[in-house]
C-alpha cells in the first residue's frame, strides 16, 4: 500500500518537474527530480507496558500486594537499516518531496519483575512470582513528505507521513513453586503475545549536504507512534474468572545517516 501511494506520488511529480526547474534561482543547487537512498542507524524504545484493566479476586488482591507493577519502561537501542526512493520539486530556495522507504530493524525490549506472594492463603504465600514483558521490532516502513530551506547544498528539512512496522508484543506470568495437589506443580500462563503490523504516523527533520551533482549525505532524527496494543492475560482452565491486561506502547525514535543518488 505504501509503495503504491509513493509511486503515484513520483508520477505526479516527474509530470510537473520540468516548469518547476525553471523558477532555480541562477547559480543555485538543483535539488529537483528524483532519487534512491540507503540509511543505517539506530531504533530505540523504552517498550513500555502499563497495567490496564484487572478482575477476579486472586489477581485482585495481587496487585493490591504488588505483585504486578502498573508500569514498565527502559530504553533499548538495535540497529536499523534499509533502503528508500523520494523526489523533490524545488522553487527558489524551498524544496519540498515525497520519500517512501522500507526498514529493518532489530529491537527487543524486555522488562522483568519478580516478587514473592505475601498472600496469607498457605496455598500462595511465598510462592515467587515472575512477569515479563517484551516489546520488538523488526520492520519499518514509512511514506512521507518532505519540506525545507537550501542553503546552496545544504538541506535543512522537517519530514512526516505514515508509518507501518511489524511488531510482536508478549505478556508471560511464571510461578515457578506454586503446587496446587493434584492440579498443578509449577505454573506457567499460557501463551499471550501477538504479532502483526501496526500502523501509526512519524515525524522527524534531517539535514542533507550534497557532494557534486548526484550525491548527498544526510543526518535524520525521527519519532514514529504505531498503535497500541492491549494484551488480555487470561487461563479459563486453572484460573476460571481472573485476569489482567497491559497495554503495550509501540513508539520509538529512529537516529540515522544515509547516502542519496540522484537518478
């Protein structure tokens, strides 16, 4: 979907690019028509997971012990990587573009917590409790505008548009000493992550020098906001009636540099 908006968008330029042209000021940098990009940098997240909506009289009485933090944050920074194509009308010194581009990332954020049971019941008390939370990234890809100011061959630029990333989120709960006879020894929630691509918008500025007339070298900063994720922790076999939720940020920042040809 991404690349079939960046397409007509490179159409509908390239139709208009040639009047355009010719309003350069003389003397100036021609940064008009089109051109490729490969970038490398970095992705970082805090993951951040917040407890949303709790039930039952077990779950309940947990969080009131502390064993589920209602929030979990921390940066990690992973490599991020990728390719792109854009194109640029100009008129005097302001230049303004569509960029499409298509990112690999490798980002995994992981909170742990662990506390043990003060719950009076013998059954629960001392029993270790232990929660994770993971939030990763492995794709990103982005369609946006892309307006700025040349000074000659430098471009300084502010940039935004749609975002679309593949991200797994997953909510773990062990209680690895827990012994009910007969029912269990040891106790893990079943499986509750999720794994898909989510949509959200990104926003950022760069600046670009060129280097003779067909290469430049850019420097960006950008914040992306893919939506949210709630993940519902919930085991009607063992557990009948309990559960509890966290909501999974799935934002970030993107620092990278990157090597533009012009075609």
């Amino acid at each position: 979907m991404l690349l079939r908006l960046a397409l007509a968008a490179f159409m509908t330029a390239a139709a208009v690019h040639p009047a355009v042209a010719q309003s350069l000021r003389a003397g100036g940098t021609d940064w008009s028509g089109p051109y490729a990009t490969i970038f490398a940098g970095g992705l970082w997240s805090d993951g951040r997971a917040r407890r949303d909506a709790f039930q039952g009289p077990l779950i309940t009485l947990d969080v009131e012990n502390g064993l589920f933090p209602l929030e979990q944050r921390g940066t990690e920074v992973g490599p991020f990587g990728g390719i792109g194509l854009g194109y640029n009308l100009q008129r005097d010194a302001f230049v303004f573009g569509v960029e499409a581009d298509l990112g690999i990332a490798d980002t995994s954020v992981r909170h742990r917590f662990s506390r043990i049971d003060p719950n009076p019941d013998p059954l629960f008390n001392g029993v270790e409790t232990n929660t994770s939370y993971l939030t990763e990234f492995d794709r990103l890809s982005t369609l946006r505008l892309r307006t700025g100011y040349a000074f000659g061959p430098t471009l300084l630029y502010a940039t935004g548009g749609l975002a679309a990333g593949r991200v797994t989120n997953r909510f773990t709960l062990d209680l690895p000493n827990l012994v009910i006879p007969g029912v269990v020894d040891g106790y893990s929630l079943p499986d509750h992550s999720t794994r898909g691509t989510r949509t959200g918008y990104i926003v950022g500025a760069g600046i670009e020098r060129r280097i003779g007339a067909a290469l430049g070298l850019r420097a960006e900063v950008m914040h992306f906001n893919l939506r949210d994720v709630t993940i519902r922790g919930r085991d009607e076999t063992i557990f009948a009636g309990e559960g509890l939720d966290y909501r999974f940020r799935n934002s970030g920042q993107i620092g990278r540099i990157g090597l533009s040809v012009r075609f």
